[in-house]
C-alpha cells in the first residue's frame, strides 16, 4: 500500500534549499571548531575525543614514564631501607585508612567508564596507540 504524501510548502522549499547551499559564515570559527561542529552525533564526538585525549596520555605516559619510574622506584626502595634500620616508623592504620579512599576512587572511575562506554573505548584505543606510536 503506498504511502501518502506529506503536505509540504513549495513556496518555503526553495527558500530553505537557498539557505542550506549558501556558504556558512565561519572563517572566524578555528578549525577545531568546525570539526566539531561537523560531527553531528554525541557517540562520535565522544569517540573522537577519548581516542585524541588518549593518544596524547598515552605520549605522555612514553615521555614521562621513565623518569617516573626510576623517581619511584628509588624512592620506595630508600623508604623501605629507612624503615628497616628504625629511621621511619610505619603507621599501618593510616595506611589502611588511604587504601581505602583509594577503593573509593577506582569504583567511581569504574562507575565512569561504564557510564561513558564510547569515551572509555575511545580513550583506551588512544592510549595503547599512543604508547605503541613513541
């Protein structure tokens, strides 16, 4: 069976087809912006978004990341030579009371990414590119 045929203005038609081929007015707007702009729907923007900003983490981490490391590491091996030879004294209950908030943090990263499933896989995508680019 077909299908009726909307009622539609013809008088408006060519109006709205002028509007939608003449030039848009955004030599002001950067180029970010247009491609943003461009993209129309939310899960894109939020792909796009998550693989770039986890690229640049992801350089980020290479750059950085041995210097970190060997900072780090020294570091918790000095701590724990102090505390064998009784320069240091461990408070345990502190320690415990930081691990903690520190559960707190990682549920509610996990809250995150499973909240913003696009951005997550987008993120994670950049990231081991970005580490495997440098």
């Amino acid at each position: 069976m077909a299908r009726p045929i909307p009622h539609t203005d013809l008088r408006s038609l060519s109006e709205r087809a002028e509007k939608e081929l003449s030039p848009k007015e955004s030599q002001s707007s950067s180029l970010i912006d247009v491609t943003i702009d461009s993209i129309k729907s939310k899960t894109s923007k939020n792909l796009i978004l998550g693989t770039v900003s986890g690229w640049a983490a992801g350089v980020a981490l290479v750059r950085v990341g041995r210097v970190a490391a060997f900072g780090l590491g020294g570091g918790i091996l000095l701590l724990h030579f102090a505390a064998e030879c009784g320069y240091i004294h461990v408070n345990w209950d502190r320690v415990k009371d930081a691990a903690a908030g520190l559960q707190r943090l990682a549920d509610r990263a996990l809250r995150f990414v499973s909240h913003n499933s696009c951005y997550s896989v987008g993120f994670f995508g950049g990231f081991f590119f970005g580490v495997a680019s440098t």
